[in-house]
C-alpha cells in the first residue's frame, strides 16, 4: 500500500473511531433530528456538561459536528448528514446477524 493509500486509510479510522462510543453515537443521531445545544445533549445522555462537551470536542475534531455561537449559547449541528446512511448501515448488519443467530438456534 502507497502512503497516500495508508493516509486515506488512516483519516477514515479516525472519523470511525471518533463515532465508537455510545454517547457519541447518540449525539450524531440526534443532531441528525435538528441541531442542539450541550444542556439539551447533556440532558438525553444522562452525563455531566464536561462529559458532553468532551464527546462534543472529539466529533468537531473529526469532522462529523460544528457548532454556532449565538449569545451565551453554542449550538452543534451535524457537519455532514451522510453520515447517517452509516448508522444506517450498521443497523442493518445487527439486523442481519440477528436473524442469522435465530436461524442457527432453531
């Protein structure tokens, strides 16, 4: 594999580790609803504001939010929805094994 090849590689595990927990999988599909502030998340995840803000920086890092400042209060937002077809995607591998468990089972 060329180095530009390994670098392409290497930016795609960062976004996917970047979306590997729970909370922030959580954060990316509700921005993918309507954009929200850290108190609304902090709220929907059951988490202190630092923990929040702390998943919130990892995702703005990656790539996946950006946010707004408007007054006092920062908004986050998904920087690209697409990302969505992702999350998708997965559910429809869970599904699949599943359904795959069962028939081995029965």
């Amino acid at each position: 594999m060329n180095k530009k090849t390994s670098a392409q590689y290497e930016a795609r595990a960062l976004i996917i580790k970047a979306m590997a927990h729970p909370t922030r999988l959580m954060i990316i599909e509700e921005l993918g609803k309507q954009e929200r502030c850290v108190s609304d998340l902090t709220a929907m995840a059951g988490a202190d504001t630092s923990t929040v803000s702390k998943h919130l920086l990892v995702l703005k890092n990656s790539g996946i939010v950006e946010l707004e400042k408007r007054g006092q209060m920062v908004f986050y937002k998904l920087k690209c929805p697409c990302i969505l077809k992702f999350i998708s995607c997965i559910e429809n591998v869970i599904q699949d094994r599943a359904e795959t468990q069962m028939m081995l089972v029965s």
